[in-house]
C-alpha cells in the first residue's frame, strides 16, 4: 500500500539494510529492482546494473569495474578504457601496460637504480637490416598502418617482443596459446643507436681510404 502522507518521520542512525543479492539489490528503485546496490561480503559494496554486477569496492578500498577477482591495486578494470578531452603536454614518463601477466600499469624509468648486469647490447646493424617494415590493415581499430609484425621480430629481436595468451587478443578464453602479442618500439631506439654507431664505423673507414687512394 503506497504512503500518501508522513505527519512525522523518526529515523535512527545508521540506517541498516539487507545484504542483498546481485538479482536483488537491497538498495534500488520500485521500478528497477534488479539495479542498485547491495553488499556481497563484509567491508564491500556492489553496484549491480540489470541483475549483473559491474562495479565493486572491495574491503580494501579498491574499486573493481568488470571484474570481481582481480583485486589487485586501487583500480583493477576488466574491459575497454576510453579517454577523451584529456589535456595535451610533454609529459616526463612513458606510461607502460603490463597486458599479458599482471595487467600492471606502471611509469617506464631508465635509470641505473632499477638495472644490473649492465653490458653492451648485441643487437645493431645486422639485426636492423633483418626487420621488415610493413603497411598494413588493423582489422581492430579498422584503419592502415605502418609498423612491424610481432611475429617477425620475435626471431630477431627476441627481447624486444612481449609474449602472452592467445586470448588476449582475441577475447576468446579458450584461447591459450602463447603468442607475439606485441613490439616495444621504444626499446627499438636502442638498437638504432647500436645500428647508426657501426654504420658511422663503416663510413669511417671508407672515408679513410678514400683519402689515402686521393692522396695517390
């Protein structure tokens, strides 16, 4: 029976309400009661959309989108991100994605506190030679491009080259096959330092000899 008139209302703090369910909020609307909130564990509150959960706060203080086990950092997202409006600037890291193990998102640093076994690379000119650059059609994003193939590489430039589940590509999970999934392009600029150093090499000693057959 709805309620047409309240004269007085006495409320005592704090409000309790049922856990709930993910079919059933306990916090929702009359029309929509497979939406709202409910709390499937102590110290967590759920957000269900249509009897199916898609957001959390964990007892932690993390927030899950899309996922309800990959409790990880303060946000773990399960799905598509998109950014628009985002100011422009230089920045000074390069964010990087862990995609195929941790899905970690972390700032790139070069600096020697987070290196050992420093030695000289034994990747340059040959290797650079060996790459193939390709044009190509993203059937992802549905555009062409330039770049290099994962594939290729990987039997180059191994370490240049991450590896990870089929899946993660293709979404399906019965996809586990460990593939080249992708090309650090900016580690690549290491070993076009090493290319450019032996080609100046080379051009060196052609330089060097030419001199000495002109002073003939």
């Amino acid at each position: 029976m709805a309620i047409t008139k309240i004269n007085s209302l006495s409320i005592t703090y704090p409000l309790a309400f049922s856990a709930g369910t993910v079919s059933l909020p306990s916090i929702t609307t009359s029309g929509d009661t497979n939406t709202g909130v409910f709390f499937p564990a102590a110290d967590t509150m759920a957000f269900a959309e249509g009897g199916t959960e898609v957001m959390r706060i964990s007892s932690s203080g993390n927030v899950l989108i899309g996922t309800t086990a990959n409790n990880l950092g303060k946000l773990n997202v399960d799905g598509n991100i998109y950014l628009f409006g985002q100011a422009s600037g230089a920045g000074t890291s390069t964010l990087k994605y862990n995609h195929t193990v941790t899905g970690l998102v972390t700032f790139d640093t070069s600096s020697r506190l987070v290196k050992e076994n420093i030695e000289n690379s034994p990747y340059g000119l040959n290797e650079i030679l060996q790459l193939q650059s390709r044009k190509y059609f993203r059937i992802d994003d549905q555009q062409n491009e330039i770049g290099l193939v994962a594939d290729e590489v990987v039997n180059i430039l191994p370490e240049l080259v991450s590896i990870g589940a089929k899946k993660s590509i293709t979404r399906n999970e019965e996809d586990v096959e460990l593939i080249p999934v992708g090309v650090n392009y900016d580690k690549l600029t290491s070993v076009l330092v090493k290319a450019i150093q032996e080609q100046q090499a080379i051009i060196e000693q052609l330089k060097t000899r030419l001199t000495a057959l002109e002073s003939k």
